[in-house]
C-alpha cells in the first residue's frame, strides 16, 4: 500500500517514541507535507523529518491532533485483518478478567483503536465511531467484529458530539443481524436492561464496574440515596447488596423508568425514583429534613472542556456540599467525576473543602478509577479519566 508520507519537524518524534499516539499539527513540517493536501480520515505513512518511517496513522488534517498513530509497524495499515488482530487482543484481556461477556470491548486509543469504542452486551455488541478514519473502515469493522465475536447482532450508535469534529454525519442504525430495544447485561452478579437505541451514549456505563462493587461493603440495612442515576446502575447493585432503601435520583422519566424495570428484573421491592434535576431534589429533601446513610453522587462531566474549570469545579463543590448536608451521623460519600479535566487530587480537594465548609470531618475510605475493560495508556492521560472518592463524613 502506497500511502502518502506526514513528516514531522525535526525532533518532532520524541513524544512517538516514547509511546504516545497523537500528532499535533505543529509537529508536522507541513513544508514537505502540507496537512492541506491530506482528506479527512486517510491513512499516512509518518516519518521522522530525516525520512525514517515511524508508523501509520489516520489524518485529520482540521484539528489541533492531526494524526494518531493506527500501527507501528508500517508494513500493516488499517484493514479488516489488523481490526481483527487488534479486536483478539482486547478479547484476551477482557475474557481474562471478566466471567460474563458484558464489558467494553474496544476502548479506543488504549486498546491502540483510535476513534472506536464497543461496548458488549453478551449476543450483541454497540458501536461508536467517532473519527473519519475509522467511518472509512466501516464495513471491515463489522466484518471483523462478526468473524471475532460472532454477535447475534450489532448496532452503530453514532448519533454523539465527537463526530462533529471530523465533519462526521450522526446516526443509529443496526449494521448486522437484529439487535432489540434493550440487552440485558450483568455486572458484580446483578442483571440489568439497558436502552442501547435511545439510552445515553451505548447504553450503559462499564466504567464504574469496580466502584460500584466497592460500594456494595458501605450499604448493608442502609438508607441509600443514588443522584444521576440513570437506569440504576449503583442504586439497583446497592439494594441487591442488602440496603434497606434506595432512592435514585434523575431528570430522565426515561431513565427512571429503566431503574423501576431493573428493580422489578432483580426482585426488589425497596427501590423508588425521584424525578428532577439534581440540585433542585437536593434541596428539596433537605427542606424536608431527610436524612440518608450512603449517598452516591455520579454526575455527568461539568469540565468538557479546559475554559469550563472554574465553573465546573464550583459545580462539584456545589453537590458535594448539599449531599453532606443531607448525610447522617456516620455518613458515606462516594463523589465521582467522569470529567478527563477534573484532577484526581482536584476532586479529592473539593470532598475536603466541602467537609470543612460545612464543619464535617472527611476521611477518606479509599479512591477508584475505572475498570480493566478501561485500560489506561500509560503514554496519554487523557485515557485515565475516571475517578471516585469514597469518603465517611461526620461531625467530630
């Protein structure tokens, strides 16, 4: 295969070298290579700026990342055999660590698929693609998912935000065999449904896995209140985990209908929702002087982007601090962020600001991050995005 050469300034390949898959644009010595002459999404051999080959990566020559690495070894470019070399190894790992074939398959750059994410729900699997050199491999995607997997069904769920960065059209259409409304899935030894055609992002959220068994040693004969619950995923796992109550929180009548069907699904008769944005119900019930043992607070990302920091971060303390104020004597706080620009030691500084804020002691029980099916990069950070603070809370 004959591709067109992307060469790197001189230097320029430090970061390549040391394992990192991305290339900015002004690393490209765009004299020899203009980013100009590259389509969206094309393949490109990359070299040093002496002609030395590096590796072969998908160009998008609009955007501040311009390339990320697809192989190293530049004789293989992105095809349906590497999709299935590359699909066979995260199937080793996740099959070496998970019993049930639930899990997230694909976890792109980590699992060296950059721009693709798959998610599996046992006989059927849900599909992300979110760059234009990936949307090219389509078709070899779902070939080599069928020959590796051999699903029942696969749906393409291409209908979110990262796509209009790569001029990419948005979608959800079911690309092989038949794939129903809800799958059903089990983690830490619960059952759940999951919306895959109309819930958030593929359905349903692997990444908390670990901490949400972690959770399950706080809430034994506890009252639990679960805020951004969606479809239940801690609520429900508390309650199978011996909690006397539950009460999940979520603006979503969609959501917290799935939380009353996975209840049902489970056999519990101590789950209840209430509808509402998170801040509004917060208050209410401390109007109402509520009280609860173990409160779970799981938003969605307030920092999406750098210049939402400050706002972002005030919005975690807000949270925070009106979930303390609602937990009792001896309380449990577990406060997660999904948000990749919210720093570990960050989220861990607005638990302790929080706590003394409202004169409470904070001492923290542990610290979570996501699960193996979520490799990290150890080379990009930006793939460990996941935290989780468990924290007991009370006045000294």
């Amino acid at each position: 295969m004959n591709l067109p050469r992307l060469i790197l300034k001189s230097q320029a390949d430090r970061r390549l070298k040391m394992g990192h898959l991305w290339i900015y644009s002004n690393e490209v010595d765009t004299d020899q290579s203009p980013l100009k002459n590259f389509t969206m999404g094309q393949q490109a051999l990359v070299t040093t700026h002496s002609g030395k080959p590096l590796a072969i990566a998908l160009v998008n020559p609009n955007s501040l990342i311009c390339a990320r690495v697809i192989n190293r070894d530049v004789e293989h470019p992105l095809n349906k055999s590497l999709l299935v070399h590359r699909i066979k190894q995260a199937l080793s790992l996740r099959e070496m660590v998970f019993e049930h074939p639930c899990y997230r398959l694909i976890y792109g750059d980590s699992d060296l698929l950059p721009g693709l994410v798959v998610d599996r729900f046992g006989d059927y699997l849900v599909v992300q693609i979110a760059s234009a050199g990936m949307e090219l491999v389509k078709s070899e995607i779902i070939e080599a998912l069928v020959q590796v997997i051999k699903p029942k069904g696969i749906l393409l769920s291409n209908d979110h935000s990262a796509r209009v960065l790569e001029n990419l059209p948005e979608y959800t259409e079911v690309a092989y065999g038949e794939v129903p409304e809800w799958v059903e899935l089990i983690e830490n030894n619960t059952r759940f449904l999951a919306p895959i055609h109309g819930g958030q992002k593929t359905g349903w959220f692997y990444d908390h896995r670990v901490n949400r068994a972690q959770l399950q040693h706080y809430v034994k004969g506890k009252r639990v209140l679960d805020v951004f619950s969606y479809i239940g995923g801690w609520g429900i796992q508390a309650a199978m985990a011996g909690a006397a109550e539950v009460i999940c929180v979520d603006a979503s009548e969609s959501a917290l209908e799935g939380v009353a069907r996975n209840a049902e699904l489970n056999n519990l008769e101590n789950v209840s929702g209430i509808q509402g944005k998170a801040i509004d119900v917060l208050k209410h019930l401390i109007a109402e002087d509520e009280r609860f043992d173990v409160i779970v607070l799981d938003p969605p990302a307030f920092i999406k982007r750098k210049k939402d920091q400050k706002n972002g971060e005030a919005a975690y303390r807000h949270i925070n601090e009106l979930a303390m104020r609602l937990l009792g004597r001896d309380g449990i706080l577990v406060s997660a962020s999904c948000s990749m620009h919210l720093a570990k030691d960050t989220l861990l500084e607005i638990v302790r600001a929080s706590g003394r804020h409202l004169d409470r002691h904070v001492q923290i029980l542990g610290q979570g991050g996501q699960g193996p099916d979520h490799p990290v990069h150890p080379a990009i950070p930006e793939t460990d995005y996941l935290k989780a603070v468990f924290a007991r809370v009370y006045l000294a």
